[in-house]
C-alpha cells in the first residue's frame, strides 16, 4: 500500500511516529494508501527546517524568488493534468472541476510573481530637512498553513505562493483525508529551484495543529477549514502571540429576486449547489425565492438536476463525484430525513443512490429539499454535501434579513434584471464575498478571499493584497544623512524644520 510521510528540508522523509492514517479512493470505498501522522518532535524538526532556511530566504532579493515562482508556474502548468488526477484519486471530485481547482491555485502563484510591485514600499522625501522617511514591509519568519480536504490544492495554493513570495518560509498541514497533492506540490516547488526548508509538508492530525499553534518559531498561522476549528486555531494561535487569519464554514444564500431570468437562476442553482457534490465553502446551499417564483423556480432545478451524471471522477462522463468519506455520506444523508421529519418538502432525495458495480463508493444523489425553513437543522446547519434548501420569501427584505440573519457571511448571489435592487443588496448584505448574477463569487487572485462573522476569524482576508499584509509586517526608517556643517548636541524633541 502507497504510503505518505512528510517533506522536510527539501526531501521526502517517513513518519516515525507510529500513528498512522487511512486515505481512501471515495469511488470505490477501498483504502489507497496510508499517511503518517506527525509527533511533536516531527513537527519541531519542520518548523526548524523552516527556521534556518529563514536565515538566507528572509533577506535573498527580490529577483531570485520571483525567478524561482516564474519556474514554478511553468511547472505547474505542465503538471496541471497529473495534480487534478491525484486530487480525484484522493477527494473524488471530477477531473474537470480538479483541474478547475488547480487554475485557481495558479493564479496566485501568478499574483506572487508580481510580487517586486506588490512589495513596493512608501518613500516620502525631505519630510525635514535632509531627512527621508520610507514605509518598508518585511516578513514575519516561519508561517504555517492549515488546509481542509475540500480544496487540496488550490487552498495551500491560497497561502504559500505569496507567504513566500514575501521572504517567509512555510510549513503546511494539508488535511489528512488527501495528503498526497501537497507532496507533489512540494516536489515540484523543490524542481523549481525552492531552497531546501523554505517550504515543508508535515502531515498530521491535531497533535500536528496543536504544535504549530503552540511553536514560538511560528510566527503566523493561515487556516481554512470548519468554523469549530477555525475559532479554535484562532484563539489558540494568538494566545501564543501568533498572528492568525482563521476561515470558517458557510451556508451561502442565492437570493432570487421575481424578475430574474429563472432559467439562467436554475442553471446557476444547479452549477453552485451540486459542484463538487457540494463540497465547496462557496456552494449554494440555500436559495431564497423571493414572490411566487418559487413552484416554477423548483421544477426547472428539479428537471436539470435530473440529468446531472453521478459517477467516479476519473470518467469523463461523470458531473458529479462521490463525498469525501462514507461517515460525511451518512452523515449528510441524515439530514434529508431530518428535513422530511421537519416538514420540508423532499422533492428530490439522493439518499440511497449508488453507482453500479461501485457499491462501496462513498455516493450520495442530488437532493433537493424545498419549504425549508430557519428553524429546520438542514438550514441551519452546514451540511456540505450536494443537498439544496429552498426557502419562500415574501419580499426582498424578507430574503435579506435571513441572510443577515445566518451565523456565516461567507458568500451569497443575487439573482435579478433590476440594477437597483442589486446595487441595494450589495451594501445592505452582510456577507464577505457577493455575486450579482455570480452564484460562486470566489475574487480573483488579485482581489482577496475572505467571509464574514462566523466563516473568518482574524482580521486579514486571503491571498491579494490582504494577503501580502498579512505575510508581512510594517517598518518605517526616518534617515538623516547630516551636514557636518550642522554639527552639534541638541537635547530638545526633533521636530519638523
Ligand atoms: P476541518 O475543520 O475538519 O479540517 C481542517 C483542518 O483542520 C485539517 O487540516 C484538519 O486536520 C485540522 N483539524 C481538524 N480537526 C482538528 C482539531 N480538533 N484540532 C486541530 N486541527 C484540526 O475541515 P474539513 O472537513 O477538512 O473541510 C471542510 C470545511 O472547510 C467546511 O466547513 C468548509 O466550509 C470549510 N472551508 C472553508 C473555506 C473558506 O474559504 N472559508 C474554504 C474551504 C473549506
């Protein structure tokens, strides 16, 4: 059975832990391969690796580390192919959304090759006499990224490429359900010409979390995940003096207003919720049918999710892939009764689906629950599977203050003909991220990502500009270049001549 250790200092290492994890194939059910679960001590040897290629990376210039991610780019585009294969191998999704997932991550590899502007700092002249100030930003040191299992490679993607971009070194944590992306991630960072120990891999669970939380050398931690992990890492993280940027769950809400174009609000309802069997932060889960659109609205998702084909991730034919495990499957397959018990209306029920000759594959059919409402658990909850809720408003007011009303603000879309409605919704929601006829309103690598209340935590967005701030910090030099014609003691307070 394949196994999977750590990458430290520039090389691929066995765990010696003795702990151990599963790692499935979701389509078949059947274990692939096995991943070492880092001790303390592994993590330590990580972080120390990190440290001392901080030492050079932390002042090498501009121009070597651009030099290194313009490789790394090319790199990545030759690879793109075998890297969303091994994310289908591991998380199921098909190969066309996994290779979607890797343009993604690209495009902030391609952000950080920009860094020489992004870097650029401030320079004011002659502020007083002969003297200069300038606003530099230079990096924190050791950054750990902690990554969930949906994204495997366009979220550590997220992080590391503009981490260290900025002169940081890096030490992630991919999730341990598919750990094998980052590893090749790594290698080809290593082919690129990275310097061994700016960027290392430990693969673990919490006692791996828990160390890098806790580690003086990490002086800054980015997490993607749960919300209940990410208050966790959060709080945990600057108890220790860390900075941390912490992003949580969602329960995205698509608002469709009655003059949308329905047919167009269907396919984004379909696209939005069932992508990624609804296994991404920014799916629909929630859509609001504003006025007496709703009947209509239902039966034209209804009849295009009818068609969505279910299969493993590696066949062409299949849209939609397996969840990630057999316990997320029940698990997500439990809200469907809960719902029905509830007084939802079930109009399509996945539960029970399988694929022929694959009965072990962690499968679950698009289900699509309709007069859904607050007080149900399949509304409140984050399911994170391909189930759609929809929920009957009255008026846009109504719709909006539900949305303001959910615990999560990570994205949301408005559906509608009426620029006025939709410039209203823009300011007045509560949500991070919005789209206006975007049912997935993930920015562009330039932009930055971040969600609201309960789906972040800390005060920096990721990747963009956000993300440049976050991986560096502010330094001013005031600088005098005196003449020696002006020579001379003078105990008084400086102050501007
Ligand atoms: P998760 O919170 O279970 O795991 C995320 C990471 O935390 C993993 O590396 C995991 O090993 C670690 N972890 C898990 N339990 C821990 C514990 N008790 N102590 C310390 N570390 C722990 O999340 P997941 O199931 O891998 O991913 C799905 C979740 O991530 C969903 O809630 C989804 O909305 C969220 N997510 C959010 C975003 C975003 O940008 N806001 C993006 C992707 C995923």
């Amino acid at each position: 059975m394949k196994s999977i250790g750590h990458w430290i200092g520039g090389k691929a290492v066995e765990g010696t832990s003795g702990r151990r994890g599963p790692v499935f194939n979701p389509a078949t059910g059947a274990q692939a391969a096995q991943v070492d679960l880092a001790s303390v001590g592994e993590v330590d040897a990580a972080v120390a690796a990190a440290q001392a290629a901080y030492a050079s990376w932390g002042r090498s210039s501009l121009v070597k580390r651009t030099s290194v991610l313009f490789r790394y780019r090319e790199l990545l585009v030759a690879h793109r192919d075998e890297i969303a294969a091994l994310i289908t191998a591991e998380h199921g999704k098909v190969h066309s959304d996994a290779l979607g997932e890797v343009a993604r991550g690209l495009e902030i590899v391609e952000v950080a090759c920009g860094i020489p502007q992004l870097l650029k700092g401030e320079l004011s002249t002659e502020v007083s006499t002969r003297i200069d100030v300038a606003s530099i930003r230079r990096p924190v040191g050791v950054v750990a990224g902690i990554t969930p299992f949906n994204f495997p490679a366009m979220v550590p993607m997220w992080m590391f490429p503009l981490a260290i971009a900025c002169g940081n070194t890096f030490v992630l944590k991919p999730s341990e359900k598919d750990p094998s992306t980052a590893m090749r991630l790594a290698e080809l960072l290593a082919e690129a010409g990275l310097p061994d120990g700016v960027f290392n891999v430990v693969n673990g669970d919490k006692t791996a979390v828990d160390r890098l939380l806790d580690h003086p050398d990490v002086k800054a931690v980015s997490f993607v995940g749960s919300t209940p992990i990410a208050r966790y890492v959060h709080s945990r993280g600057i108890e220790h003096g860390k900075r941390v940027q912490a992003l949580g769950g969602a329960k995205n809400h698509m608002l469709v207003l009655p003059d949308a174009d329905l047919d167009a609000a269907a396919d984004a309802a379909v696209s939005a919720a069932f992508g990624s069997a609804g296994e991404r932060c920014m799916a629909i889960s929630a859509l609001v049918a504003v006025g007496g659109i709703a009947d209509e609205l239902v039966a034209k998702i209804r009849e295009r999710a009818e068609k969505i084909t279910i299969g493993p991730g590696d066949d062409p034919a299949s849209e939609m892939g397996p969840l990630i495990t057999r316990e997320h499957r029940d698990k997500v397959a439990g809200y469907v009764g809960g719902a029905r018990e509830q007084g939802a209306e079930v109009v399509l029920d996945g539960t029970g689906f399988t694929v022929k000759g694959m009965e072990d594959g962690h499968w679950l059919g698009l289900t699509l629950l309709d007069r859904v409402t607050p007080a149900m658990d399949a509304y409140r909850d984050e399911i994170f599977g391909p189930v759609l809720c929809v929920v009957r408003a009255d008026s846009y007011e109504e719709g909006v203050e539900l949305i303001n009303s959910s615990a999560w603000g990570n994205g949301t879309a408005i559906f509608t003909r009426d620029g006025g409605a939709a410039r209203r919704f823009e300011l007045e929601v509560e949500v991070g991220m919005v789209g206006v006829n975007v049912p997935i309103p993930v920015p562009v690598g330039f932009h930055s990502f971040g969600g609201w209340k309960d789906s972040l935590f800390g005060d920096h967005h990721i990747y963009g500009a956000e993300g440049v701030r976050f991986y560096t910090r502010g330094k001013v030099v005031t600088t005098r270049w005196p003449d020696p014609a002006d020579a001379g003691v003078n105990l008084g307070f400086p102050t501007s001549s």
